[in-house]
C-alpha cells in the first residue's frame, strides 16, 4: 500500500457525521446499530413508566481496540464492523493500515468522550436534562454515518441509556422543582399572613417594624415560584406593609399632636409653678404645688428634648419654695426646742401633784394650771407634737377616769335600782317563810329560789355602784 503526501487525513471534528474528503467512498450508509426497541406486546404505559423511572445504570468506558472493530484492505477501503456486517467508511492512503486503523479508532475516541460528557453532565446537573438529551439524540443520528472504527453499537446503546436517563431526570426534576414551589409558595404565604396580622393589630411598633423587614428579606431570598402566583403574594404583603406603615404613621401623627399640646399646657404650669416659688403662704402653696403636679402628670410628654427642659424648670421652681420652708421650719424648729424643755420642766413639777384618787378636786385645779402654762409656753418641735401631746393627754385622762368612777359610784338612779332588787328579796323571804308556817313546803321552796334570783341581780347592781 502506498502513501500520497499530496492526500493528508484532516481529523473531521467528532459527531459531525462527515467523512474526510480525502477518504470518502460511494458506499451506502447503514442503519445505527443498536436501535430501540418497541414496547413488549401486553407491556402497560403504568409498566413503561416504572421503567423509565428506575433506567439502567450509565455503562462505563472501555478502552477501544480498533483491530477488533474495522479493517483496511489491500486497496485502502477502511471498513468498520457492525451488528448488520462491514460498512466502508472511506480510504486510507497516508500511512500504514495500523496507522489507519489507529487514526479512526482515535475517531472513535472523540465520539466515546462525548458520550462519556454526556453522562458525566447528567450525573453532575439533572437540572440540564433536557438539554443532555438533546445532545445524546443528535450524537446518536451520527452514529450510522461516523467515519470511526470502534463499539459503534456500545456507542449507541450507551446513548440509548443517557437519552432514557434523561427523561427519568427530567421528570424527577419537575417534581422536584413542583414540590419546591409549593413549599415556596405556601413559605411566602405564611410571610404574607404574617405581615396582614401585623398590619392590623401590632402596637409595639419598632418591634413590628423590624419584623416586617426581617419579611421582605426573607421574601427576597425565595425562588422558585411562577410569575402571576408570585406577584399575587407581593401584592398581598406590599398591601399589609404600606397598611402597617400608614396606621404606625398615623399613630405617631397622633402622638406629635399631643406632644404640641402637652408642650402649651406644660408651659402654663412652669409659669404657674414659677409664680408660686417666693411664697410665704406655706400651707395653701405647698397645696397648690401638689395640684400643680398632678396637672403635670395627666398633661402627657412634650417632645422629649422640650420635655426636659420644662420639667428643669418646674422642678427649680418647686424645690426653691419647698427648700425656704424647710429653712423657715428648721429656724422655727430651733426656737421650739426651748418650749420643750419648759414643757418637760412643768410635766415634771405637775405630774406629782395631779393625783385623783387622794384628792380629785384638787388634781383639777392642778390641771387647769397645768394647761393654762402649758398653752402659754407655745408650740414644741413639729417632729415632737404627738408625743407633747400624749403626755399632757395621759394626765388630763387620768383625772377624767376619776371623775366619772366618783359620779357613778354617786349615781341616785344606780342605788334605786339596787335597793329595789334588795326589797324583793326581802318580799319572796317572808312569803317562803309565810309557806313553811302553813306547811306548804314547795310553794316555800318556790319563794326561796325566786328571793335567791332576786339577791344575784341586787348584788350585781350593787357591785356595780361600788366598783364605780
């Protein structure tokens, strides 16, 4: 066999189905190796279904050995062998038949990687079935015209698995992606349930308001969801947002209102408070302050920098008339401390002398110029009033607690009654002792047990008036 340099063999790019021109022949192309089957006779699409559910798994690649596959003859026809017998694929005249053979087998090659991408592809991106699919049916048209020596056959049932692969791909990555849009969908409806609830009863509203935008980020991060489905959920969430916003805006429109207003009417009660801040009158002042505050409080806040400042104002004010009482109250407390020690100076003289139960009419008059030196004395410190009090009381009780014993021990009404429940048991005595002289003895233990009633009740009166 001879070779022509004039003739080179340019590699035609793999899958293409054209023959170098160099090495072309008239032959008839052959039909690909390996078609499809149809379906088995009494075969169910829910069967075919299933199958192409769980497909064959993706043969793996063999080394190509083009001895095995083709041939070159004495005239330099190449011939590649198939399931229906040997079909020329074109000449070889630039080398030796093992260079030839060699050359097409690396054809083969080329068309093998391909498929081996293919698979590879359909592993690595099921999302691309579709694509895949297309490809490996368009390599596998090329097939009965591939000017390449090799498992032509393998080549194409290899195909035949990627293109079945494909379809079970693809349908699983429909559903997937269904599913997925469903838990798109039904995640974007629990945003926009979420912000609508918001949008009607939320009060704590920065708390709302950083939730709400916590929605739209999370909103944003959603996929998967067609068009119209999506943009009905934005416009139910965009209507609860805008809602929430107005009704928080109105709220605080609101709010800037009552500011303006408690900002006027705090303003009147600084000037008030500052009008009153050099009064003597501590009484009615101090009383008129209390007034002031509670004003203050139901005035509501003023916007807070303002707030602050009239508050400075009130509170200045206040504390300048509470702090001269104080120093007045703690001069006057000072001058009072001398009237304690005098008062103590007459308990001291009187408390012996005022002694009831020896001479009641004399403790009276000891009182009474008790009292008339005690008021003249004047007042003691305001912290020592109560117990001043008690101590000049406890005298004045005691006399008093003398001369009401000494009026009921004296009562004329008191020794009446006692004397009458005494007449009755003299009256039932001899009206028993009457009894027995007749020998009428029960109606005379009747007498005794009434005469013995009458003297516990004439006791008691009697009892009474004494202890008085």
């Amino acid at each position: 066999m001879s070779t022509s340099p004039s003739n080179p063999n340019p590699t035609p790019q793999p899958g293409s189905g054209k023959q170098d021109p160099a090495t072309q022949v008239g032959s008839t192309p052959v039909p690909r190796p390996g078609p499809k089957p149809g379906p088995r006779p009494g075969a169910t699409p829910a069967a075919l279904a299933a199958k192409r559910r769980t497909p064959a798994p993706l043969p793996q690649h063999t080394p190509n050995d083009p001895k095995k596959w083709g041939r070159i003859d004495e005239d330099g026809t190449v011939y590649v062998r198939t399931a229906e017998g040997e079909r020329a694929i074109g000449s070889w005249q630039a080398g030796t038949p093992e260079e030839g053979l060699a050359h097409y087998g690396t054809r083969f090659e080329d068309l093998a990687t391909e498929v081996e991408l293919l698979e590879s592809r359909l592993k690595a991106h099921p999302a691309e079935a579709a694509a895949i699919r297309k490809s490996a049916e368009t390599l596998q048209e090329s097939l009965p015209t591939a000017t390449a020596i090799g498992d032509l056959a393998g080549l194409a049932q290899r195909l035949d698995t990627v293109i079945n692969h494909s379809e079970t791909t693809n349908e699983q990555v429909k559903e997937e992606k269904a599913r997925r849009r469903e838990a798109a969908i039904a995640e974007k409806e629990q945003l926009a349930v979420e912000a609508e609830e918001l949008a009607e009863n939320a009060t704590n509203w920065k708390e709302a308001g950083d939730r709400i935008q916590v929605i739209l980020e999370k909103w944003k991060a959603i996929r998967g969801i067609d068009r119209k489905t999506d943009d009905s959920l934005w416009k139910r969430y965009s209507r609860a947002r805008d809602a929430f916003n107005r009704r928080r805006g109105a709220h605080f429109a609101e709010l800037d209102r009552g500011r303006v207003q408690a900002k006027r009417v705090k303003e009147e009660l600084v000037e008030r408070a500052e009008a009153l801040q050099d009064s003597t009158d501590w009484t009615d002042t101090a009383r008129a302050y209390r007034d002031l505050m509670q004003e203050w409080k139901a005035a509501g806040r003023a916007p807070r920098e303002v707030d602050d400042k009239l508050w400075a104002r009130f509170r200045a004010a206040q504390d300048h008339f509470f702090d001269a009482r104080s120093a007045v109250n703690d001069e006057r407390d000072r001058e009072f401390a001398t009237n304690a020690e005098a008062k103590d100076a007459l308990l001291a003289e009187y408390s012996p002398l005022i002694d009831p139960e020896k001479d009641l009419d004399r403790a009276r008059a000891k009182l009474a110029e008790l009292q008339e030196k005690w008021e003249g004395i004047g007042f003691v410190p305001r912290n020592r009033i109560s117990e001043y009090e008690n101590k000049i009381g406890e005298l004045e009780q005691r006399v008093v607690d003398a001369a009401d014993a000494q009026w009921r021990r004296t009562d004329p009404a008191a020794q009446a009654r006692a004397a009458q429940f005494t007449a009755k048991v003299v009256e039932f005595t001899e009206a028993a002792e009457a009894a027995e002289a007749k020998g009428k003895a029960k109606q005379a233990e009747k007498f005794r047990a009434q005469a013995a009633q009458w003297q516990e009740w004439a006791d008691t009166a009697l009892n009474a008036v004494e202890q008085r």
